[in-house]
C-alpha cells in the first residue's frame, strides 16, 4: 500500500513537471515573438507591450538643409546695420568665408540648390509651428533650429515667455514637423548665453549707442547701470535662458531623430571678433563661422553631445 502511494506521488509529480515546462516553452516562444514596430506580442489578451527603447536613428551625411529660427540664423547685422544677409547664416549660407553647415555637408552647389532658409529676424517660438510647416514641405534630410534669444530679450523681462509657453510651441512645432516630414532629422542648438553677451559688448561705446535703439533691453537695457535692480533684472534673464535650454534638450530628446546641441552655443565665449561690428551682439562673419563649426561637428558626429 505503501509502495503504490509512493508511485502514484510520482505520477502527479511528473504529469505536473511536464505541464509547468510545456507553458514555459510557450511563455518563451510568445515572449520572443516581437512586432516590426519594436512591440511585443501578448499571449493570451493579445495586449502589446512595449520592448526597449531602439537607440537613435541619425544619418551624419543629410543631403539637403532647411533651417528655421530668429535674426541669427538669416544673419541679422553680419553685414549692414539692422539688415538681413542671410548668405553668412551659419546654416544655410554660401559666403566662403562662413562655410555654413549646409556648405560643408553637401559643397557650395548643393547647398545653393537643397538648402532652405525659412528663419525670420524677430521670431519667437510661437513662430516656430509655422516655420516647422513650410520646413516640412522641402521634405528636407535635416532641419536646423536656433530659436530662444528673442523670447527672452524683450522691452521688459517681465514680459519673456514663460517657461510652459514654450515648451509647449516647441512641442507643436516638432508636431507640425513630423506631420509633414516624420523621418527629417533635426538638428537644435541651444540658446546663446545672453549675460556673456553682454559683457563683452558692453566695452563697445559704438555697439551700446545701437543697443540704445531697442535691442535686447531686458539684457541690455542700461547697459551700464550696475545697480541692484539690474543686476537682478539681467539675473532674471539668464535664468529663463537656462530654462529656455532644458526644455529644448528634453523635447529633442524625446524624438529619436532629434539631436542636441548639449549646451555648446551656449557656453561658446564670443569675443569682440565674433560679434557684429554694427551691434555688438549679434555674431558676425567670424562668429556665423564658429556656429557652423560647432553644429558641423555635432551633426557628423558618431554619438550625439553629452
């Protein structure tokens, strides 16, 4: 009696084992079965589950270049007072001494027929849907972004943009992007440092006279004045700036063709050789020069900016 017990233990024992593995196999099987789209497939709710995250998608040779942005990227006060010369942009433009990031990408020709720039001076990143739009249409490999200065430098650093404001126009204008263009690649650089800005143009007596007309007041209004009010005033401005960066790097980082500029322009230290002779604080030739650099070496990059 004893003894058949004992086998009829062992038979259960057994007929369970070999149930336990038979689901495992199929556990196994099921959970390899993953979807083209990077999901994997449920077993029995037929629910998907998302896999890993795939790694960046970036192309270091882009064959054409649409940039949309403010008065830096169309060269506002490179070469005449308060005017446009969007051939020294440092995106889009085909003067040699520049060698803009279109240029140096796909040659002179090439940049002059598959580049496009559809910056305007003045913009704020309210603009940027709608230039993201007319961006898409070009369906371009690559779309530049420099875009920031102009929400913070108004008459009154009460009035920049708030924060949430834009990070939500920059949300919609990647949105309108990939509407029109989902597999462009987009290139954001970070907002220049404002306060350096104006500690080097400040030296200029000719450059404050043009700051006088209205450029950038919340920075550089009363250039000279070095009291507490403004010293809190210009610390205001930085701050925004800084933030203006967060959000550009983390809504870049959410899109798998978005590539950083990891706080390079910002932390570039303009000179007096770098900047606009006719304002003291737009980049010149030399400085339209450098951004091509930094975006050049960024963009043909094996791995993005930390």
């Amino acid at each position: 009696m004893q003894d058949r017990s004992a086998r009829h233990r062992s038979r259960i024992a057994t007929a369970v084992l070999a149930a336990v593995v038979s689901l495992l196999g199929v556990a196994v099987l099921t959970g390899c079965d993953a979807d083209r789209d990077g999901t994997t497939k449920g077993s029995a709710s037929g629910q998907r589950h998302p896999s890993a995250r795939p790694g960046p998608v970036w192309d270091r040779s882009p064959g054409s270049v649409a940039a949309v942005g403010d008065s830096i990227t169309r060269g506002f006060d490179a070469c005449s007072v308060l005017a446009d010369c969007p051939e020294v942009s440092w995106a889009t433009g085909t003067d040699s001494e520049v060698r803009s990031l279109a240029v140096r990408l796909l040659g002179e020709s090439g940049a002059a027929a598959r580049s496009w720039n559809h910056a305007a001076t003045g913009a704020r990143i309210a603009q940027l849907p709608e230039q993201m739009a007319l961006a898409a249409k070009e369906r371009p490999d690559l779309v530049t972004v420099m875009i920031g200065a102009n929400d913070a430098c108004r008459d009154s650093a009460r009035i920049m943009t708030p924060v949430a404001d834009f990070r939500s126009s920059f949300e919609a204008a990647m949105r309108q992007l990939r509407a029109g263009a989902p597999k462009a690649q987009v290139y954001v650089s970070s907002v220049p440092d404002l306060m350096r800005l104006w500690q080097t143009g400040r030296g200029n007596a000719l450059g404050k006279q043009i700051w006088k007309l209205g450029i950038c007041q919340s920075m550089l209004g009363d250039a000279d004045d070095m009291g507490a009010q403004a010293v809190a005033r210009r610390a205001s401005v930085q701050e925004r700036v800084v933030a203006y960066n967060g959000v550009l790097r983390d809504v870049c980082a959410k899109d798998l063709r978005c590539r950083y500029d990891g706080g390079e322009v910002y932390d570039y230290r303009f000179t007096g050789k770098q900047l606009s002779q006719w304002d003291w604080f737009h980049p010149g030739r030399n400085g339209q020069a450098r951004l091509a650099e930094i975006a050049y070496r960024n963009v043909t990059a094996a791995r993005p900016p930390a």
